[in-house]
C-alpha cells in the first residue's frame, strides 16, 4: 500500500474513532470522547511526533503535526457545531492538559526508558522525550489557540454564508498554516524558516485538510438526516431503551426547563446559562452583540378587557411574529410577563435598531384573530442594547436595554429606543 493511502487510513481512523465516541454522549457525556482523544494525544507524544513519513509529491512530514494535530483541530470544531461552545472549549482544555501532563512526565519517563533493565516494546529514542521547557510551552501554547482559533473561524466563515464544508476546509487550513510558521518561528527562530521545510509541512497539513473536511461535513450531514428520521418516526427497540435511559430523559427534563412552555421561547434559565458565552465569543472575535428588550403595550388592558386566555394568545402571537423576522442564530426568549428579549450575536447597533423597526411594525400589521373572528392589534415599546458601547457583561446590556425600553414608554410607547 502506499504511503498516502496508509496515511490517509489513519487519518480516517483516528476521526472515525472519535466520532464513535461522540455518538455515546447522550448516554454517557463526554467521557468516552474525553478519554479516546486523551488516548491519542499519548499516541502522538510516544509513537506519531517521532515518525516521518515521506509522501509523494510533497516530502517528508512528521505524523503528529499531520496526522494528530488536524484530527484534534477537526474533532473540536465537530463537537463546536454540533454540541456548542461550551462542550468544544470543555475538549480543548482537555487536550491541552494532556499534553501538559504528558510533557511534565515525559523525563521520568525517559529515564526509566534508559535503564539497563527496561524493555522496550517500540524503537523510542529517550532523548526526544526531553524536548526544551521552551518548545513544550510553545507546542501546549500553540494548541490551546489553534482549538479555540478553529471554533471562533468556522462560525465566522459561516456567518459568511460559505457553506459548511468550505468552512470547514479553511478553518483547517488557516490554522494549520498559522500554527505551523509560529511553531518554527517561536520554537527554533527565523532560520528554522529559511530552509523550505515549512512549506512541505503545510502542505502535508493541507493535504489532510481536504480529507478531514469532507469526513467532517458528511458526518455532520448524516447526524442531521439521522435526527430528521428518528424525530419523524415512533422509538423501537434500541431506540425506546435509549429514550427510556436516564440521561435521556435528563437531557429532555433539562431542555424542558429552558423553554417557556406557554410561548415555546427560550426562558431565563436559558438566558443565564448560554447568552455570557455567547457573548464572550463575540467579544474573542472583536464583533458587537445587541440585546433588544420588548415589552408589550398595554397589556393588562388587553387581559382585562378580553381574559387572560386571550392574553396567552397575545404572547404566543408575539412569540411567533419575533421569530419569523430573526435570522438562525438569533435567539427570542420569554423575558417575563409580557416581555421578550432578542440575543442578536455578532450584530451592530444600526442593524440592531433595522431588526427591531422590522419586528415592531410586524407585530402592529399582523393583527391578532381571536375565536370569535375579531382582530386585535398588539402594539409594543423595545429598548436597544449593544456591546462594548452599552458594556461588556449580560448584566450592563440588559440594564441599558431596560432604561431605553422605559425611556419609549415615556415617550408614548409604541416605538424603538437604540444607541445614540
């Protein structure tokens, strides 16, 4: 078998194994994921970071850059889009402990490795073991920021409108070349960049890019359409002992808390626990956030004059005219009573002010039908908030937001308050 085939098998092998992993955490977390890529991070630092392997058409290349090092880049940005920050960013700290504690072991290790009784069962040389404090806090440094550059790049190059697998391609391709050349730079100086060597590292790096890519995206797309059937048939079997699991029913109870159940928006416990990061990633990215505060005029009278049923109504009637005019990553929540809040990730304070004018004057032309086939017309107040101006935590936005929110109703009701 040749070269590239052997290599591209283990490349295939190594996502596969991960990916297995991945499928066990509705039932068992992120453990088995935790521990398969743990495993391959001593895979990496033992056997792969020693082994070169001389590919047609481009040179020799090392294993662990080209083969461990884009398995872990792609498997973090799977795990971001398919699970979210907080699950990605728990993964990549994850490795780079690793590899932290692999590095502080590794001259123990070496020196057990030296003794006239050890045995070894592969062909180790100790002393690359013992690399420089100096090339180990590079090599840990570089891999932290290449993680977490690869989950800020993939959601850019989407917001993009790329594509999935695109962005997917040039986050890996961007990273593995922006990791390689610092590596060099950083660890071994400006000549280490003299020597062309550079050049067949990244191309091995792009080369594996281009496979990992597309076994990421065909392994997203298989996810989706395998949730699309199972959500549109009745459990069997394997299935039902699945859904009957204790941590499925975890995962739904856990869901279930984090939705109004009246309005089917996002509620305040979601609020707390998902908007500071999504706010935090915004603010990695240098992009503004904007939070828009509504507030339903005149609702009491509305429940007053027509009955609380018909006020439940009114809210589920707002919830669905919110939603039709925010984009995918927008979220609506269910603020309380008759208030709603917007999340607008990576949004401005003009296009914050645009999407709440469009939100407004829908929810004023888009009369209510109550049962008895009248109409009511819902009317409301909606403050602006947007990140850093207005502050940089959920807590200065959402007073910011507030205090305009009652500088409308003030005003008249019935209108936007942004940023001056």
């Amino acid at each position: 078998m040749s070269a590239w085939l052997l290599l591209l098998t283990l490349v295939s092998g190594q996502f596969l194994l991960a990916m297995g992993a991945l499928s066990l955490r509705r039932t068992l977390g992120l453990a088995p994921l935790m521990l398969v890529m743990g495993a391959l991070e001593g895979l990496k630092t033992y056997v792969l970071t020693g082994t070169q392997v001389e590919l047609a058409g481009i040179g020799t290349v090392r294993l662990g850059s080209v083969v461990s090092y884009m398995n872990a880049l792609t498997v973090v940005q799977v795990l971001y889009l398919r699970s979210g920050l907080g699950a990605a960013r728990q993964l990549a700290w994850t490795l780079v402990c690793v590899a932290v504690a692999l590095a502080l072991l590794n001259p123990l290790i070496a020196a057990l490795m030296r003794l006239p009784e050890a045995r070894l069962p592969l062909p180790i040389d100790p002393s690359q073991l013992i690399a420089s404090g100096r090339i180990e806090a590079v090599g840990n440094l570089l891999l932290l920021g290449g993680l977490l550059a690869g989950v800020v790049l993939v959601n850019a190059f989407q917001r993009a409108q790329l594509g999935r697998w695109l962005s997917l391609l040039f986050t890996l391709l961007v990273v593995a070349s922006v990791d390689t050349l610092l590596f060099l730079l950083l660890a071994f100086g400006p000549e280490a960049l003299q020597d062309g060597q550079w050049l067949t590292a990244i191309a091995g790096k792009a080369s594996v890019a281009l496979w990992l890519a597309t076994l990421a995206y065909s392994y997203l797309r298989l996810g989706q359409t395998g949730a699309d059937s199972r959500a549109s048939r009745r459990p069997r079997g394997a299935e039902l002992l699945a859904a009957l699991s204790f941590r499925g029913r975890l995962a739904d109870m856990e869901q279930q808390l984090q939705t109004d159940p009246l309005t089917g928006a996002f509620n305040r416990r979601y609020l707390e626990q998902t908007a500071p990061e999504l706010l935090h990633l915004d603010q990695l990215r240098g992009l503004p956030t904007a939070l828009v505060l509504l507030d339903l005029d005149h609702f009491k009278r509305i429940n007053d004059e027509n009955g609380h049923l018909v006020g439940d109504q009114a809210l589920r009637h707002t919830a669905e005219v919110v939603r039709a005019r925010l984009r995918r990553n927008d979220v609506v929540l269910r603020y309380g009573g008759e208030e709603f809040l917007l999340l607008l990730p990576c949004t401005g304070a003009r296009e914050a002010e645009r999407t709440a004018q469009q939100v407004l004057q829908s929810l004023q032309h888009e009369a209510l039908t109550l049962p008895n086939g009248q109409t009511l017309r819902l009317d409301a107040t909606l403050g602006v908030a947007v990140s850093p101006e207005d502050g940089h935590t959920l807590a200065a936005l959402l007073e910011r937001a507030d205090a305009r929110l009652y500088e409308g109703k003030r005003a008249g009701r019935g209108r936007v308050v942004s940023p001056p």
